[in-house]
C-alpha cells in the first residue's frame, strides 16, 4: 500500500485578512453583516489562506462579544444610566479594533484581541 503526501501549501493573502476585518462595519449598514459575512470568509477560506483561521476567530469572539456586551447594557439604562455609558465604549471600541485589526492583518501579525470573549477556540 502506498502512502500519498497531501500537504497543502496555504496561500498568503493578507488582503483577504484585510477585508474580512473592515467587513465587520457591515453592521453599521445591515445591523447583522458585521458577523454573517466574515463568518462565511472564516468558514470558506480557513484551510486555504494562511493566518485566516486565526484572524476569523478573533472576528467572530469579537462580535459575539459586541453582541453580548450591547443586549446586556440595554436593560442596564435604567441601572443610574450605566448602560449608556457602555454602549458608547462598545460602540468606540466596536469602530476602532476592526482597523487596528485590519492594518495588523496587512503587516502580518495576530489579531489584537482586546476585549474578547473566546467563545471560538
């Protein structure tokens, strides 16, 4: 019987990583893109792009914890206003990591993962 070496070679392509970060202000304009579509990149790209697996698991803990962090701080308005002043962080915070994330995706380094729930492992 004979054994076949079937290494994949994965494809460099940092302006896919690019893209699957900044995809996540999709949100600001469908209210649900932001998650949908880099899931998708994630799931059809992952054993073909190197680094994709690792960058579109950042993306999609980061939104689930989005998600969270704002359905929790509605109810938290009527707590002295807390919830306001966490969806302004969420929502500042929401704006700035996918362009940190991206610009890092165009050096070639990991993902920052500030704030992050680790939901995907």
């Amino acid at each position: 019987m004979e054994t076949i070496n079937q290494q994949k070679t994965l494809e460099h392509n940092n302006q896919l990583l690019v893209i699957a970060h900044l995809s996540q202000f999709l949100t600001y304009i469908t209210g649900f893109g932001g998650l949908v579509v880099p899931l998708i990149l994630w799931l059809t790209t992952k054993d073909s792009v190197a680094g994709m697996d690792e960058h579109g698991k950042a993306i999609v803990n980061f939104q689930l914890t989005v998600l969270l962090i704002t359905i929790v701080s509605v109810p938290a308005i009527l707590l002295l206003g807390l919830g306001i002043l966490s969806l302004i962080f969420i929502g500042i915070v929401a704006f700035i990591i996918p362009i940190v994330n991206a610009v890092r995706a165009s050096n070639g380094e990991k993902p920052n993962t500030f704030m992050t729930i680790p939901f995907v492992s």
